[in-house]
C-alpha cells in the first residue's frame, strides 16, 4: 500500500467505523490524466448511498484540513460492491467458498481469465475449484487480480 492510501485508511477507519460500516479498501489512482481518491466500505445488509454520503461529509473535510496528498485530486466513497477484489489473506478466508474471477498477467493454457471457487489461498497463492470439479492453481506471480462474482 503507497504512503497517501496508508495515511488515508489511517484517517478513514474511524470515520467509517463510527458510523457502521467496514473500511474496505483505499485507493490512490490516475484515470484519463486526473487523480482519484477512492475510499471503499462494506457492512453487513450492504452500503447505501446515505452510508457513503455521511463518511464523504465526514471525511472529506479532514482530508482538507491533513492534506496528504499534493496534486489536486477527485474525492469519492463507494461501496465495495458485490464483485470486490480480494486483496487481503482476511479478505480470501472471509470469502472462502465463493466464486471468483482470477485474472492472469499471461495465458495459462488458452485463458487469461479463470472462474470457479475459492478452495485455498496460502501466501498469495490461490486455488480455485471449476464448475466441472477441476482444480486450478495459480501462484502470486501468476495472478493479476482476484474478484468476487455473482454466478
């Protein structure tokens, strides 16, 4: 995690916390040549609009006041959503069982892109079990990202 995330999260966990809900993740990003700040947040029943608008009102102003970041940037806060990117090892042994998008940096077999459900993750690697009930294993350096998906 970059220094702006790990001071934003720092300040945002609180915040978030306070009013109910889960820091999911922070993220610092460039699109189309301008900057985003993006704070996601989970709780259990599922983030709404008023839950992302009071940790916005909220932090937003603090944000302004710490000034953590040099260039001007887009501020939002959203909800993890239902096809997050597991990150975390708390994220993958919380969705243990669930079914999974694992992108690849480069074609394994014929497919930069594999489904199925999550049966392991130890240090980074991730195995998933396919709909036909193969196994497929994938190490760290293999993996480009992991998302939850609706089947």
């Amino acid at each position: 995690m970059s220094k702006v995330t790990e001071t934003v999260a720092e300040m945002a966990r609180p915040v978030v916390e306070a009013r109910g809900c889960e820091l999911w993740d922070v993220e610092f990003v460039r699109e189309a040549g301008e900057w985003y700040l993006r704070v996601y947040i989970d709780k259990e029943g599922g983030v709404g609009i008023d839950d992302c608008e009071a940790v916005s009102r909220a932090l937003d102003p603090m944000l302004d006041e710490a000034d953590p970041i040099e260039q001007s940037y887009n501020f939002e806060v959203s909800s993890a959503g239902l096809e997050r990117a597991l990150k975390r090892p708390s994220d993958f042994e919380r969705f243990m069982g669930s079914y999974c998008a694992v992108k690849l940096y480069r074609a394994v077999g014929d497919r930069k892109e594999y489904l199925g459900y999550l049966r392991g993750y130890d240090s980074g690697a991730v195995t998933l079990e396919t709909k036909d009930g193969g196994t497929v294993a994938f190490t760290p350096a293999q993996i480009a990202s992991v998302h939850l998906r609706l089947e």
